[in-house]
C-alpha cells in the first residue's frame, strides 16, 4: 500500500479539532492526499471523541488515524526494551508515532501539538522542502548562536527569545552574518505566531505576542544553532534515530526536571546535523500558537533544573568529536559522551549525572528500535 509522503504527528489529551484546519488547508491547496495524521492517545483523552474526529476526517479525503491505548501497547510489544521506556501522560508519547510514521512509509514527519493551529499559507507546501537540496539565505551568528523569534515582529518590540536559548547568550552583543548557502535540509521548523514558544520565566516577566514573519526562510549555516522544539517542527525520515524526544521527569533535589525533552533532543539533532553536514532551516508555515491554559508559576517550577541544565548541556555538547559516519551511528557516539558530561552544582551533580545516564541508555534503546524498523 502506498501512503501519503508527509505525516503529521500529533499527541493530546483534547479532540483535536485543529486537525479540521489542517484538512481544509491541504484540500484548498490541493495536498489532502499527500498527507496523513497519526493522533497519539493518552490515558485522558477522550477515546471515543477522538476515533469519531478520525473517523470523519477520512470521509473528507483526509488519512487521519487515532492510535489508542491497545494499539499503542501492542505495537510496543515488537520493541521490549522500548516499551517501559515511553510513561504515560507525556509528551514522550510521541516517539511512537515517529516510529509508525516512517513504517508506513513517510518520507517527512511532522510534529506538531495540539494548540498549533494551522495559519493561512500552504502548509504542505511550507514543509515539503525537507529532504531537499536548497541553496537559501543562510545566517551565521558570532557567538554560534541564533534567535528564531528574530525572524518575527513581537508586540510589544523588545528582545524575545526562543525557549532554550542558553540564558548566558540572551542580551549579548552577537553580530549576524547573512550569505546564501547550499544544502541537504533535514529538519524545518516552522514558527509560531501569536504566543510564541518561550519558556515560562519569559512569560512571567516579559510576555509579548508574534505578529507576523519578517523573513520567509533562513538556513542555519554550520557551526549555527538555535533551540528546535516539536511544536510545526518538519524532519526527514533519515534523521530519525537522531530526533528522540528524549525521557524527562525524574525529581533532583525533589523537583522534576520537565518539559524540555524536545529543547535537548533537538540540540542532539542539531550537532549530528552539523556534523554530517546537513542542514536546518526556520521560518515557514507559520502557526498560530494558540495555547492551552496553563499555571506559570507550576511551569516555571517544572522548568527551573531544565533551564539551570541547558547552558552546560549546549557548551559541553559543541565539544564532543564525532567519527561516524551515520545518524544511528553519530547518534550511539553522543550517548556514550553524555555518560561522562560535567555538571554544576556540586551539591547535586551526582543526581544530575545519574539523570543524564539515565537518558544515554533510553537513546542506545532507541537507535535500536529504530534499526528494527529498518
């Protein structure tokens, strides 16, 4: 059987009825038959609801599938060290629609949560550039570092940075170089209008709201990063067993370290990419981020180790040496170095090392999981 190129990727406790937005997107730009939807349940969502949505969105011409909990469970019964590795009521869920996504056959995977709503541009069209060889605007960033919500005008107009950003590199002199650039593009994020993605500390002290993209596409010329989440994020099958959406929550100190499994997997991603010279690129389809409610001050609390974690993470990261020769293989190297990072806080950096071993092995059951679908 043949199945749609695209996959988009969606986990939620809700009933997604923005995947209704998305179907008439791709049917008024002509795309509803080169996509499909996987829905990864939870234990609170709404099952019946869920299936019916599915149900009604293939009427419409839409491949648009719910994979509940039994399906789920017996999928994961083919990956046994996989299996304990993905809880419940997680985002980390995910990671199985990843995996079904490239069997059936998807030649791009799509993630997207379930309060990014579908914007007015041609959102196939957007994303389809990845597994693509473009030659673009590229930016270079003196201090390697690069700000996706530089690439929106934000109300009101004050320096705004993208959740992940290392904190000792916000409000820094850092000069942008723009050339144009070729490249294999391997990943695309999409950005998100309206709440853009900050971290909560952000939002306590300095909300503001995205207006509009002031530029279509920029690439990340190598040695460039930027923070890369799973919210309208695009990336092409082969880079799988290196975009893991990565196992948070255990406590250190008696608070869990949350919510930014997606910031680290995509810092994995983009060494690898970086190393076997590929590309990422940002900037269209933009959505708009019209997001769930949530309590700031209980965010901030499940954010507080990520955000301490992330500068050592990102600094030790740049200096590993990589020799192989493939994402599997690049991937299982970085794993090892992770085993043996340096952490701060002397007072709790064995529990932070114990943390981050703890996540090298899941990514080791990963890339195999993965080597089993191939």
């Amino acid at each position: 059987m043949t199945y749609p190129r695209m996959t988009l990727v969606i986990t939620t406790i809700n009933v997604p009825r923005l995947l209704e937005d998305y179907a008439r997107n791709l049917e008024r730009f002509g795309h509803l038959t080169d996509t499909s939807a996987l829905i990864i349940g939870d234990r609170k969502t709404p099952h019946g609801a869920v299936a019916d949505l599915a149900a009604k969105l293939r009427m419409r011409g839409f491949d648009a599938r719910y994979v509940g909990l039994e399906e789920q469970d017996r999928f994961l019964d083919r990956f046994p060290r996989l299996k304990p590795l993905i809880p419940f009521n997680s985002d980390n869920r995910r990671n199985i629609g990843y995996l079904m996504a490239k069997e059936r056959g998807a030649e791009i995977i799509v993630a997207v949560d379930d309060d990014n709503f579908v914007g007015a541009d041609d959102w196939y069209e957007g994303h389809s550039l990845v597994g693509s060889t473009l030659k673009v605007k590229s930016v270079s960033c003196a201090n390697g570092w690069f700000n996706p919500c530089r690439m929106m005008d934000m109300d009101p107009p004050i320096p705004t940075y993208a959740r992940g950003y290392p904190y000792a590199q916000r409000h820094m002199a850092n000069e942008e170089t723009f050339s144009v650039s070729e490249g294999r593009v391997v990943l695309n994020g999409g950005l998100w209008l309206d709440d853009p993605d900050v971290d909560s500390l952000t939002r306590l002290t300095t909300p503001g709201r995205a207006v509009r993209l002031k530029e279509d596409r920029l690439m990340l010329a190598p040695g460039t990063w930027a923070p890369i989440n799973t919210q309208n994020t695009a990336f092409h099958r082969d880079l799988l067993p290196a975009f893991y959406f990565v196992p948070v929550g255990d406590p250190v100190s008696g608070i869990a370290v949350e919510r930014y499994g997606d910031i680290w997997a995509g810092f994995f991603a983009r060494k690898l990419i970086d190393h076997l010279d590929d590309r990422v690129t940002f900037g269209r389809p933009a959505c708009e981020h019209r997001r769930n409610a949530h309590h700031l001050l209980g965010d901030l609390e499940l954010e507080f180790w990520s955000i301490i974690l992330t500068d050592p993470l990102a600094e030790q990261l740049r200096s590993w040496p990589l020799t192989a020769s493939s994402y599997a293989d690049a991937y299982v190297e970085l794993a090892e170095h992770l085993k043996s990072a340096e952490w701060p806080h002397r007072r709790m950096a064995a529990e932070f090392k114990s943390f981050f071993i703890k996540m090298a092995h899941a990514m080791h059951t990963w890339v195999y999981a993965c080597m089993q679908l191939d």
